[in-house]
C-alpha cells in the first residue's frame, strides 16, 4: 500500500477554511494565490477555443529538466518526485520498480513504464487557450513546467489517454474522490498561464463549485 501522499496531493488538499468572498482568498508574498474554487474559476478569461495551427511538436517537450546535470529529462524527474516509494535509478536516469499512485483513478502503479506524464491542461487545449500567441520558449517551458505540483502529474497510461485533450465539459477522472482536486489542479495551472476557458468549461466547473467542491482551494503562483 502506499504510504505516503504524492507531491501533487500534498499541494492540493481539500481546505476547511471559511469560503467568503474576497476575504477567503489572500496573495502571499511572491505572487502565490490561494482562492476558493468558486472564485477562482471567475477569474479565468472566457473565450472560444482556437486550434488553428495546432501540432504537438509546438512544444518541446521533454527536455532535461530542472538539473540538466542529473541525466534526467523532465518525464523522469516528475516520477521521481512523484513517487510513493522511490524507483531504482540506473545510468541514463533509467527507472525500475517503484511505487506510485495514479490519482484518476486510484491505481497503483510499480512499472514506472505504465505511466503517462499528463499535461495537467493538455497542449492542445493550452494551445487553444491562448498558448497559440506564445514564443517557442514559452511554449517548451509549459511542456516542462515542474514550478508547480499541478501542472504534470504520473497517471496511469490509460487514463491519460482516455483524456487526451478534453477539458472538464467532456471528461473527468474516472475516480469520484479526484473530481475536486482535479478541478481546482485545472483551474490552478490555467491561472497559473494566463489562459482562457470557453463557457462549456467555465459552467461545468462551477456546477462543481457550488456543490460538491465548494470546500476545495486553489493554490497558484503566476508562470515566471
């Protein structure tokens, strides 16, 4: 079993605090964010989508992460961070058994080659969401952004792929206790890159934000 909670969930957990507004939401020193979801999703820009000159080669990805030095690209460093029991490390930065916990849908994986690392806001929708006016450089560091916990995280290879490049209005994780995570980890890393949401998304995640997720905290800091 796993013992220990992934990077991601330790960033983003369910928060008791009062959800008033704005008193609830506070800037800390640096340009970190904390809102409610509910106030969060409101102030993503909405806009229709554009994919209009879309490729996935647009983005570099995955290039050799944060300690170049390491031997490790970004695929490989986020597994290692990621991992409830850390993998063996071989030369390459090749990994073998570990432990890790796909959050979508509560699977625990050991063969760190059964997991995908997802774009937490996929690339073609980031693409669509205002990623389109971006430089090349701007585009690889999105790709790679491990700045944040929520913005690449292991999951398992069948749930990212059953995801692709839907947003909230056409797919959530298959597990029911992800859903509010998963949408404050979204509406984070949109914010997080100044990116849009078109009103099929923006209604969706409110439905859940007056509901069942209306506990749920968004934390962030702006892209550099």
């Amino acid at each position: 079993m796993i013992k220990n909670m992934t990077r991601g969930l330790a960033a983003f957990t369910l928060a008791l605090t009062p959800l008033a507004l704005p008193a609830s939401a506070h800037a800390a020193p640096g340009g970190a964010q904390t809102f409610p979801l509910s106030y969060a999703v409101d102030q993503i820009p909405v806009a229709d989508e554009n994919r209009t000159g879309y490729t996935r080669d647009k983005f570099r990805h995955w290039n050799s992460g944060l300690d170049p030095a390491d031997g490790c690209n970004t695929r490989n460093e986020v597994l290692l961070a990621e991992a409830a029991e850390a993998p063996s490390v071989a030369a390459g930065c090749k990994l073998s058994e570990g432990e890790w916990l796909s959050y979508y849908d509560e699977q625990e994986v050991t063969d760190p080659g059964k997991l995908d690392i997802d774009h937490m806001v996929p690339l073609a929708e980031a693409w669509d969401s205002g990623a389109s006016a971006w430089d090349a450089k701007r585009r690889e560091a999105y790709a790679n952004d491990q700045g944040a916990a929520a913005s690449l995280v292991a999951v398992t290879a069948r749930s990212n792929r059953q995801k692709a490049d839907q947003d909230p209005a056409t797919w959530m994780p298959p597990a029911p206790n992800a859903t509010c995570r998963y949408l404050g980890e979204w509406v984070a890393t949109k914010l997080r890159w100044g990116l849009s949401a078109d009103q099929a998304e923006i209604d969706t995640i409110k439905v859940y934000a007056g509901g069942p997720c209306d506990l749920q905290v968004v934390h962030y800091n702006p892209a550099p």
